[in-house]
C-alpha cells in the first residue's frame, strides 16, 4: 500500500511540475526547483521582512562589507513564483553598492526572470518590497 501511495506522490508531483514549467519561463521554473541562495543568514548585516496581502511572507539577508554586499539570501514560505522571485532580487543584490540596491525593483525583478502569469506578478513587488526592507535597515543601524 505505502510504495502505490509513493508512486500516486511522485507521479502527481511530476504532473506538477510539467504543468509549471509549461506556464512559467526557463527561468522561474528553475529557480522554483532548485533555488539560488534560498534559506535564512546567520550574521547577516541586514534583514527585512514584508508580508504580502496574499499571506506569503519573504525575507531577505545581505552581508554588507565597505558598503557592498558579499553575501545575500532569502527565505519565503510563499507558493513557486515567490520562491523565483526572492532567489532572483538576492542573485541581483550581490556585488552591488548598497545605494544601488534601490534600483533592484519589482519590474526588474520580473524582467530578469523572464515575467511572471499575471496573478504572481505580485511575487516580484514582494522580494523587492524585503529588499528595499533590508536596505533600510540597514541604514538606520
């Protein structure tokens, strides 16, 4: 009973995952699968944390050194394209002063990824959004 009930798992997670890739560019669905620097920092320089009106919630983590970020992360408990969308604007912060950081915002984070259905463009105004949080936390430490 347990090795039907894993095979029904895998192939319904296969459908899933078929069915994504068929509805979100190359980009998204790879970085949904396997994320870049996904999961959360210890001794980041700064932190921000939003909560969108869909319930999903994104941090993200930047190690500041001399102004520029060396290190950056995120975290979300969000659906797929939330995932892609904070992997993404934590690919973008890296080796940026932290001044520039305020131009990483939701349209060029849905550009980079190659754009987004329209009812998960809010995904990308999210990681920008913890972002932009970092960023500010960073300036008033």
């Amino acid at each position: 009973m347990k090795d039907e009930l894993d095979a029904w798992a895998d192939e319904l997670q296969e459908t899933i995952y078929k069915e994504a890739e068929a509805d979100y560019s190359r980009e998204v669905y790879q970085r949904w699968r396997d994320p870049k620097r996904f999961g959360p920092m210890e001794n980041a320089s700064a932190t921000g944390k939003v909560r969108g009106s869909c319930g999903d919630s994104m941090e993200i983590y930047l190690k500041v050194e001399k102004g520029r970020v060396v290190d950056s992360s995120f975290f979300t408990d969000g659906c797929g394209p939330s995932v892609s969308a904070g992997s993404m604007a934590a690919d973008l912060a890296m080796d940026k002063d932290m001044e520039a950081l305020a131009d990483i915002t939701g349209e060029v984070i849905l550009q980079a990824l190659g754009g987004l259905p329209e009812d998960s463009i809010h995904c990308a105004g999210l990681a920008a959004s913890a972002l932009s949080a970092a960023v500010d936390a960073y300036f008033r430490a």
